[in-house]
C-alpha cells in the first residue's frame, strides 16, 4: 500500500484561492459521454472546483479527498457531497457512477489500487476521465522569464518525482480503458499580478522549498516579475498546457 503523500494539506486556503479554473466546455463534453447523468464520482477533489462544476451537469456528485483540510476548504453545493477517504478505497456501491474524474491529481495515485476501484464503481459504458495542465505563460517574455527561472532553477529540485506525468502529459501512466478521443481546450485565467504569484505559491514545490530553506523562492523573483508586469491592476492572459485522457469501461 502507498503512503498518501500529501503536498497540499499545508496550505489549502491559498491553495483553494489560486487555483486557475477549467474550461466550462470540459464539463458539458464529460456528461455528453456519460450514458446518463445521474451521479458522479470525483476522485482527488482537493477544494471541490471541479466537483461543483460537474454539479451543474450531473444529479449528484461525491467528491473524495484523503485531505480533511482540503474537503474543510471545498465549496457548498446542494446536490454536492464530500467525503474524505482515499481514491483506491472508497465508500461507493458497485456500478453507482455514470462518470469517475480526476483533476490534477492521477498522478499522486497508487494506480494498481485505484483503476480497480474505478471499474468496480463505475457502471456499464460509465466514463473515465483525468486531466492535468502544466506550465504556465502568459506570452510576455519578461514575465516568463521570471516565472521560467523560478520554475526550472529555484523550485525545481523541489519538485515531487510524480511531476514528471504531468510534464508528459498523462502518457507515462496506465490507463486500462477504452480510450475515447478527446477534444482540446485552452485553459486560461484573466489575472492581475497578485493573483499571478499567489498561484506561484500554491505550487508544491514552492512549499517544499519554504520547507526546506526556509524563505520564499518567490520573493526571489517577485520585484523582477512585477517590474514586467507593469501596472498591478493589469489584467494577463495567464495560459496552461491541458491535457485530457478519457475512456469507456
């Protein structure tokens, strides 16, 4: 059995705060593949963000996080409930989920456990579906740069090893199910630089380096960042990289 191995818990309300939301058209794409939209399953929910969106497609939705300070930061919902126990052994009922998510968090899986989990859980023709984004760039050269190097040179031996599936996009991990084409969505936040390092440091990896040097990498690089940014109250197109792999049982 893996550890849960928890990067987040330390720091959930910023982390809640900074987060970028995803693309509304995910989610309508999601339910349109699901053979009903009756229930829901997210797994790794962490602050509810995609939880609540699937709300609005699905009559109920369950989502899970082995974190009680990330489900204590989860947003309210009616049809929403959370419940903080692992992916890889959950409290749902056989064949109860038309659709089983993960965002941003396949990756920190025990996948031999939890693929398993999501079979037994999910009903027939039920949806799988994960996607992760990575770096992030705003097109600005100067602002990149001062992002890049706090990214690659400062934070980045503070990376956890499962940040490599992400940079590959999902491919590097298993996924036992019937693959279904996915469409491309761009995901973007309108930010004003205070939002812009405030989500710097929702980075894990910006954690652990606090953790282990005891100061702020992003300090490091803030009066560089804003100098580019020009006026604070500017708002940016923020960018990620997505990607998302979805399949049928």
């Amino acid at each position: 059995m893996s550890e849960f191995k928890d990067h987040f818990s330390g720091h959930a309300d910023v982390y809640r705060e900074a987060r970028p939301t995803y693309p509304p058209e995910l989610f309508a794409w999601l339910a349109a593949q699901a053979p009903d939209r009756q229930f829901a399953w997210d797994c790794g929910c962490g602050n509810g963000q995609a939880t609540v969106a699937l709300a609005e497609h699905f009559a109920g939705v369950i989502g899970s996080d082995p974190s009680s300070a990330q489900i204590g930061n989860a947003t309210a919902c009616a049809n929403v409930e959370y419940r903080v126990e692992p992916a890889e052994r959950s409290s749902l009922v056989d064949a109860s989920a038309s659709l089983v998510t993960v965002a941003q968090a396949l990756h920190w899986l025990d996948h031999a456990r939890f693929f398993p989990e999501v079979k037994r859980v999910l009903k027939r023709g039920g949806v799988f579906a994960a996607w992760t984004y990575a770096d992030v760039s705003t097109g600005d050269a100067a602002i990149d740069a001062a992002k890049n190097y706090l990214y690659v040179d400062l934070t980045g031996p503070y990376w956890p090893a499962e940040r490599v599936h992400v940079d590959a996009a999902y491919r590097t991990l298993p996924f036992p199910f019937a693959e279904i084409a996915a469409p491309t969505s761009p995901m973007i936040a309108r930010w004003n630089v205070e939002q812009f390092l405030a989500y710097l440091r929702s980075w894990s990896a910006t954690q652990r380096y606090i953790k282990a040097k005891g100061h702020d990498p992003v300090a490091l690089v803030e009066a560089e960042l804003r100098d580019a940014w020009g006026d604070a109250t500017r708002v940016r197109d923020a960018q990620w990289q997505f990607h998302l792999r979805a399949g049928r049982v």
